[in-house]
C-alpha cells in the first residue's frame, strides 16, 4: 500500500491537482486522501478505480508494463509543444547528488520512471528527498544505509552502476545490486570498472551484485577504454573529490556529460576541456554547500517530435531545442528534404547550453544515398537514430541504418513492418528501409529498450485507424507525460481503460 499510496500522489502533482481537488472529485476528504497516500489506508478496487479515473492512470494495473494506450492515427499535428529536460541529464544529477555533504536542489526534474526508480533507491539508503511542482530538495543522511537499499528498483536501472563513482569518497567497501533498464543485447560496464581501478577501486562482479572495495589513489591520468557516456560520468565522479589534476582521455563530450560538468563546476571542481574528448579535472576535498542548479533542455525530446511531425506530415512548432545536440540531425533531414525554419539561439536556464525553437514545414522526403549512422558527440546521437528508422519509412527511395553500437536494437526495428513498413534486415546491426509506404494500424507490445518503443508510437501517429501499443514502461522511462504532451498538439493518443 506504500508504494501505490506514493505512486498516486506523485501522478497528482504531476497532474497539478491538490489534495483537496482529488478529495473533491471523489466525494470524500482531505484527510482520507493523505492517509492513502502515506500507505496508511486501505484501499478498494472500486476506489482505485475512481482515483484512477481521476487522474488518468490505470491503477490497478500500475505495476510496471501494464500500461497501454490508444492512438488514432493518421491525423495532423498543429501547435506548440516545448522540449523537455532529459533522462540521461536528471539520472546523471541524481548520481551526482551523492557528491555532496550539503543540500541539492534540482529545477526542472523529469517525472519519469527512470527517475523515480532513482529516487527510490536513494529513499532507501537514507536521503531525504523532497518534490517541490518540478523542483526536488536532495538532502544527505550523514551515513548511507546501504544495506537498507531499495534492491528491485537499484535493479531496474541502468544508472545505478553510477553511483559507485560518488560512494567511493563516503564508503570504504560496500555492495550494490547489479543494473538492468534497457535490454540491448551485451552493454558490458567493464569499462566503468577499468576506469574506477586507476583509482584504487576493485569491483567484483556476483550473480545479482557489484562487490566494491576502495583503497583510493590519485592517478595523474586515464583512458577511458570507450567513450561511453555514464563511464565518462562515472570517472567525473571519482575525480571531483580528488584535489590533484587528473586528465581524463576517451572522453565522451555528449549532452549529459556536459551537464554534470556544469553541476561540479558549481562546487568548484574545475573541468577543462568540456565539449571535447580530453576533460582535465582537479577536485575538491569536500563537497558541501547548498546548491541550486536548473536542468538543461533534452535533444531526444526534441528529436521524438521532429520524427513525429515528419511521419504525421505536419507543421509544428518545437520550442527549446538545444541546437548544438542536433545540428547534424537536422543537417541529414534537411538533405533528405526536411523543410523548417529555426529561431536565433538563446540561452537555457543554466546559461550554457544554446536552444533555438524549430518549426517544421509538411515535406516531400528522399532517402539519402550513404548510410545512417550513429558517433560518440559531436556525431549523429547514439539516441537519435532509430528516429531515422521511422523517418526513412517515409522517404521515397532505400535507407540504409547502421546501428553498430547496440547488439540486436536494429532487429527491434523490424517491428515497424507489422505497421506497413518495408523493412530488410541485413545482420543484427544494419537494416535496409525501402520507403515511402502508406503505415496501417495495429496492436503491438512495446519491446523492452526506450528508443526502439518510441518510433512505433510514432509510426502509430501516421498510421489510420486505432492502433494499441501496450506495456509502454521503457517508454515512461524516459518521456514524461508523452500522451498528454502529444494530445496538447492534436494528437488522438488515450490510456486503455481497462477496468
């Protein structure tokens, strides 16, 4: 009851109703509704299903996985619709956060399960961490509970492989749950590893943990032995509490290290070279002031609706796009044919990252004659390319996807041939897309990887006729309220009532 109690209270801030509104609604009181949501109630299934009704959620199916949507396809978007800040920047912050000794406020924070299972685990070894609308208030226990920790959701994410860089300035040995989130094939963290030992960490891998054991040592320099985003983060993380220099080399310079570079900077580690391969880092002793910092502006985010207006053939306008993060993106698209227009730069709430506002134009497409492909920053976004895949549906000619990064993410691609696509796939990385075909509707499952589950959403928008995608958690994982966002701009897209 716990958990729904907090799993309903945070979808009715997110929903911006109060508790008395709710109470209103469901004929009964305030008091009833603080009571549920403290777990200290329990709870019907016919008022499940009010509160469910009330706020849009189905939940007595809540459990991650069990959440499906509708869309009728086949209609124009129009409108505004802003981008939002971005998983891969929030769960990296939240890491971050174990840093300090002092109070962490975050503006601007996703509501995405990636990062409520984040704050769950922090929760559970002690930190106190507070929603303020979009704004959270991390405050640190002065020891970690580690052996209280929240196992199920450390497991459910990815990102928990991140929090060893920080714990090693707080813990001497300690153990964590191995990660999960996305399943795209071997995503080895043996580079995280090969990194964390020139400090003096050694990391035992179990069967369902991570043993780690610190003798901290200061190393002048490291090569990252890929130029992985949560590694590069991770090695941040080791060297921030580290007074010497250390020179990071490999580096990945994408959207969300830049991020985290600007975070630590605010606590006075001084970072060289961000935006580049090369990150020369000299720490502090002690991490502890009150800090405040805004979240930047999500290039996928931006991207996901550039791919749905091309696909729905429609004109809208996307504000807050950080232009640096999708100049090649767009560059490609506009070879393709992709017509738009884009607003002088200004600046986000952080002061660093360049946003310009995009407004797309119905556009006749061609496939491009070389390959698609995805590079480590400043190349086309790992994150952005199955859009291509979605997009080249549409493109009068053959594209070819190289998806070289991930083991098997091209075969979830294939999936688009059920919604009409002509699609070959030539080996577990390139797929050939034969375009331009008219998509039809239909009901699918939502494979278990982000990217792969939201261009089927975006095929579904320029499907006619209803289409269902159920099991839509890996979508929720990095979107926040995508459906209402979507219906904001036209869009026909509802949760499956199914009471």
């Amino acid at each position: 009851m716990n958990n729904i109690g907090h799993r309903i209270a945070d979808m009715r801030e997110t929903k911006g109703i109060t508790q008395a509104a709710l109470a209103k609604q469901l004929k009964t009181t305030q008091s009833a509704i603080a009571r549920i949501e403290a777990g200290k109630q329990n709870v019907s299934a016919d008022m499940l299903k009010r509160i469910g009704q009330a706020l849009g959620k189905n939940l007595i199916t809540l459990s991650p996985g069990t959440v499906n949507i509708q869309i009728e396809g086949g209609k124009k978007l129009s409108g505004t619709i802003e981008t939002n800040t971005s998983k891969n920047g929030a769960v990296g912050l939240l890491c971050a956060s174990l840093l300090n000794r002092g109070t962490t406020t975050l503006h601007r924070m996703p509501r995405i399960e990636e990062v409520h299972r984040i704050i769950e685990v922090l929760e559970s070894i002690g930190v106190r961490v507070e929603w303020k609308d979009t704004t959270i208030v991390i405050t640190p226990p002065k020891k970690f509970a580690l052996h209280k920790i929240d196992v199920e959701a450390a497991r459910r994410t990815r990102s928990i492989v991140m929090f060893i860089g920080p714990l090693i300035h707080r813990l001497g040995n300690f153990s964590l749950p191995q990660s999960g989130g996305c399943k795209l094939g071997s995503r080895t963290v043996m580079p995280h590893f090969y990194a964390l030992e020139k400090y003096g960490v050694h990391i035992e891998t179990t069967e369902n943990s991570y043993e780690i054991k610190t003798a901290f040592t200061s190393p002048e320099e490291i090569i990252l032995y890929e130029s992985g985003d949560t590694v590069t983060e991770n090695t941040l993380f080791a060297a921030a509490e580290n007074p010497n220099t250390t020179v990071i080399k490999y580096a990945s310079a994408n959207y969300m290290v830049q991020e985290v570079c600007a975070f630590l900077s605010l606590f006075g580690v001084k970072i060289e070279g961000i935006g580049t391969t090369t990150l020369t880092v000299t720490g502090c002793a002690n991490i502890n002031q009150d800090i405040e910092y805004t979240l930047s502006e999500d290039p996928t985010d931006s991207m996901f609706f550039l791919a749905a207006a091309i696909v729905t053939n429609s004109a809208i306008t996307i504000t807050r796009c950080p232009i640096n993060f999708l100049e090649l993106e767009l560059l490609k698209l506009e070879k393709m044919g992709f017509q738009y227009k884009q607003s002088k730069p200004y600046l986000s709430h952080n002061g660093q990252t360049r946003l310009v506002d995009i407004t797309t134009k119905p556009s006749k497409l061609v496939s491009l004659h070389e390959k698609i492909y995805a590079r480590p920053y400043p190349g086309l976004n790992i994150d952005n390319l199955p859009f291509f895949a979605v997009i080249a549906t549409q493109a009068e000619g053959q594209t070819l996807i190289h998806d070289w990064v991930y083991e098997k993410r091209a075969i979830y691609f294939t999936e688009l041939d059920k919604l009409g696509a002509d699609t070959v796939l030539a080996d577990p990385h390139r797929i050939y897309i034969n375009g331009p075909t008219q998509l039809r509707a239909t009901e699918l499952i939502c494979p278990p990887a982000l990217r792969p589950a939201t261009i089927l959403l975006i095929a579904m928008l320029g499907a006619s006729g209803k289409s269902v995608l159920r099991n839509i958690y890996s979508i929720n994982r990095g979107y926040e309220k995508l459906v209402e966002r979507l219906t904001s701009i036209g869009a026909n897209v509802s949760y499956l009532d199914e009471f």
